[in-house]
C-alpha cells in the first residue's frame, strides 16, 4: 500500500503549504483560459489565490443551452415535426419539454443571481473583475429579465466589457411564452462603453443614436414579423457604426432601401436574409459587401462611392422569378459599383442557366476577379462578360467544381469569340477543374489577353481557399499527373497567343 500512499493527490505538503496556490500565474491563467465560463469559475474553490485569477478572465459566456439535457433537443425536435401521432404520448412529452424549460429557467437564474451577489466587491484584497466579452444566451420570460438586465449593466459598467452578445430564446412550453426581450437601453453605461453589440433571436432593437461607442453591430435570426423600418434606422440612426452584420433576418416587408447618407459603415454583410430586394441607395462610406442571396432576388447598387470588395453568393437551389423577367445577369445585379477592385461571384446553389451579360456600366477599376463554384451545366465561358466589362482586370480565376456532367447551356461559337476585342491588362488565369472541353476557351483567352503572364490548369484536386470574404488563392491539394499529350497540347496554346513568354503551371 506505500505506493498508492505516494499516488494519493494532496494539495498541502507536510509543511502546510497549498501547492495548488503556490503555481505561478501564467499556469494558472493557461490552465484557465481552456475551461468554459462555468468549470472556470468553479476552480476558485480549489484555492485561494485561484479565485483571483478567475476574476481575469477576457470572456464570460452564460448559456442556458449548456444546462439543458440532451434529451430536451431531441424530444423538441419531435415535437416541431408534429411527432409522436398519439395525442396521449405527445401531450406526456410536451409536459417534460415544459417541466424541463420551468428546472433550466429556475436554475439558470439562481446562477447568475448567485454569480453577482458573489462579485459584489473586492474580496480578500484583489481586484474587481475585469472583462471584454460577454456572451448571454438565455429564455425570455415574464420575470426573468430583471437579472439578465442586471447582469448586463454590471458586466459593461463594472466590468468593462465592450463585445456583447444577446441571444433570447423562446421557451417551447405556452406558460413560459412571453413579449420579446427588451434590451436595457437606458443605461448610460451601455451608450458610453460598447463598441460591439450582437442581438439574436426573440430580441427587440434598442433606439441606437445615442450609442456613441458602438462600431459593430450584429444582428441574426430577427423574426418575420419585424418592420422594414427596424432595418433602415440601423444605417440612419447610428452614425457612428462601422460594421453591420445581418445573419438570417426576416422583414415583414420584400424591399429594404438604404439612403443613409451620413452613415459611416465601412463594411455590410447580408448573410441568408429574406428581403427580395436590397437598395443600396446612398451608403457613401462603404468598402466591402458581402450578400449570401438566398431569398434575396436583387441588390441595386445606388451610390457606393467607396466600395472596392464584393462578395456576391448566389446560394438559392430555385429562385421564384418573375413572369415578366428573364434570367439575365443584370436582372440580379443591378447597377454594379465602378469603383470595385475585388470582386467574387459563387454559385453554389444556382442551377439554371444565367444568360452572363455584361454589367450597364462598365467596372473600371477591378483588378481581381473570382468566379467560384461555377455550375457544371453551364459553359466555362460564362464570366466572358465580366471581362469584357473590366478593362483594367488583373487576374482571373475560375473554379469549376468536379463532375462527369456535360455543359447543357450557354454554348458559344468560336467564331463568335475571335470577333472580339483583345484584352491589354489580363496577367494572370487560373482554372481549376480543368478538363479537355475548356482547351478552346484557353485558345480564346491567351489569344486577346496581350499582357499574360502566368497560367495555372489544375484539374480535379484544386480548390480555392477563402482568406476571409474578400480575399482568396487556388490550392492543390496534391499533384495531378498530366499527360505528356496535353500538357503539350497547352504548351503550343501559350505559344501560339499574343505573349510567347507565359509560366505555366499544370497540375
């Protein structure tokens, strides 16, 4: 038994002193900094000095889904689908849904109640809590705010946390089923210190003029029923803002307008949102955009003096089009900025053809194009137009994901191309997803593209890596033999085109 007498943890030597304390702060801290908010919190029980250090923590995040069971998702689940059929078992599972919801609620409340009574002052001489970040997940009830209110004024006002995200839920059971959460915009504390605000689900939009700190504001899963009016005060009221965030939202009406011309925000990202048509009338600080359409059927580019990034993401498996409109390019996109440098298109849902026409005015300043996820079905001459449209276009990828699928639309005659124009700026081309049937679109392009200098063919194993939403590189994943035959078939392409001097790299 000595041996298992040596195994046994102690946190105390013989001299009586608290090993557990006597770890140095950096230890402490990293040991931490891997533990949620709750288990983090609970350390400073093993030691004195660990509660200290708890008190250090850059993040706090309070979730009630991390105290629901894994059995409460999977029974709410069913019952959404309408499921189990017997009135007398569904009725029997919406009670432990309810019962469930009322446990989590009670708990959850305890604990953060607990949580500030306990952080009321300093203690033993350390320092008031400090943090950045404050994460709130919670369900919305008739008398639940008051702590969350609470806990929400003290984490910004005491604390110092700028990043804060609010995300009400509703509860399943009807009892618990109330108004949607009204964020405590009375504080001065809140108009003073946030610089990033996240609101999600069953919450309500503060009036925002008199927040002079806030910079990014984030807003998801808003309900159907909200009014466009919510959406169009966010660009005039908060003029301070600089980042704008819309995942998931919903309008209770199809057009939203921007005409905001004393808004500040540099950066607008619609994420998956219903509105059919976003007006982007007067935005004049604006520099990077970036829409996941779809819902959405139209963007009309109004006075966006400043944009120079777009992502454009048509995500959409069948769009309801109009009867009076046909499936142009410019049907969708409406008034594309002259000033953008960077542009992306990707179509990663779309699957008929859009006829590709040349944008009404032409993009003077694009330097860097993308056309990714390029539907199988359609013919690899589709950005065509957009080069045309872009004279001073540096580089040019296209990626055209894996399939044995013919081209069934958008075929074009080669004569059709010589009869064009040449291109003077074009320096780079890269194709990925290159196959036997792109060989006399590679003819076309090196042979109007005077100033070519670097081709890059891969064929099923390349892909492009995404470096944020505005920015991108073709990647191999591992090398792809060519045939001797080919890769001598594009060599006397090149060689044929109006820049004989071009590397080439095939893979």
């Amino acid at each position: 038994m000595p041996m298992l007498r040596r195994l046994r943890p102690r946190t105390a030597t013989a001299g009586g002193e608290d090993r557990l304390s006597a770890l140095p702060d950096d230890l402490i801290r990293l040991i931490v900094g891997r533990l949620d908010t709750r288990t983090a919190l609970s350390t400073a029980a093993l030691a004195r000095r660990w509660a200290h250090i708890t008190r250090d923590l850059p993040e706090l995040d309070f979730r009630i889904s991390d105290l629901l069971p894994p059995e409460y998702h999977r029974t709410v689940s069913l019952r959404r689908r309408n499921m189990p059929r017997d009135t007398f078992l569904a009725e029997m599972l919406d009670r432990l849904i309810a019962c469930c919801e009322i446990e989590t609620i009670a708990a959850f409340v305890d604990g953060i109640a607990g949580f500030l009574e306990a952080d009321g002052g300093p203690a033993d001489g350390d320092a008031r809590r400090r943090a950045k970040t404050l994460r709130l997940e919670f369900f919305q009830t008739h008398d639940g705010g008051y702590f969350v209110d609470r806990l929400i004024a003290t984490a910004v006002g005491a604390w110092g946390v700028q990043d804060l995200e609010v995300v009400a839920r509703q509860a399943s059971c009807n009892v618990l089923q109330s108004p949607p959460y009204r964020f405590p915009h009375d504080h001065d504390c809140l108009k003073d210190g946030l610089r990033r605000l996240t609101l999600g689900n069953y919450c309500t939009l503060p009036p925002l003029h008199s927040y002079n700190a806030l910079t990014t504001l984030v807003l998801r899963d808003m309900a159907a029923s909200t009014p466009v009016s919510v959406y169009e005060r966010v660009f005039t009221e908060c003029t301070r803002l600089q980042v704008l965030h819309l995942i998931s939202c919903c309008c209770a009406q199809d057009h939203v307008v921007v005409d905001a011309p004393c808004s500040e925000i540099r950066v607008l990202i619609l994420d998956q949102c219903n509105f059919m048509t976003v007006e982007l009338r007067h935005l004049p600080m604006l520099v990077s955009l970036a829409c996941c359409l779809t819902e959405t059927y139209r963007i009309v580019f109004g006075s966006v003096p400043s944009l120079m990034h777009t992502n454009l993401t048509f995500a959409a498996e069948s769009w309801i089009v109009p009867k009076w409109s046909t499936d142009y390019f410019d049907h969708y996109i409406i008034g594309m900025s002259p000033t953008m440098t960077n542009l992306i298109l990707r179509f990663t849902g779309l699957r008929r053809w859009m006829v590709p026409t040349p944008p009404a005015n032409p993009l003077l300043n694009l330097k860097r194009l993308l056309v990714a996820d390029l539907p199988t079905n359609w013919n690899i001459t589709w950005p065509r137009g957009l080069l045309l449209a872009a004279p001073s276009l540096e580089v040019l990828h296209i990626h055209v994901p894996c399939s044995e699928e013919e081209p069934a639309y958008g075929s074009l005659e080669m004569t059709s191309l010589e009869a064009l124009r040449r291109h003077h700026c074009l320096k780079e081309l890269a194709i990925t997803g290159f196959l036997q049937r792109h060989i006399w679109f590679l003819k076309y392009l090196v042979s109007v593209c005077t100033s070519l200098q670097r081709v890059i063919l891969l064929k099923d194993d390349g892909h492009v890596r995404y470096n944020g939403l505005w920015d991108w590189e073709m990647v191999r994943q591992q090398a792809c033999p060519w045939s001797n035959d080919d890769e001598m078939v594009v060599r006397r392409i090149i060689e044929s085109g109006c820049r004989p001097l071009i590397e080439l790299s095939v893979g």
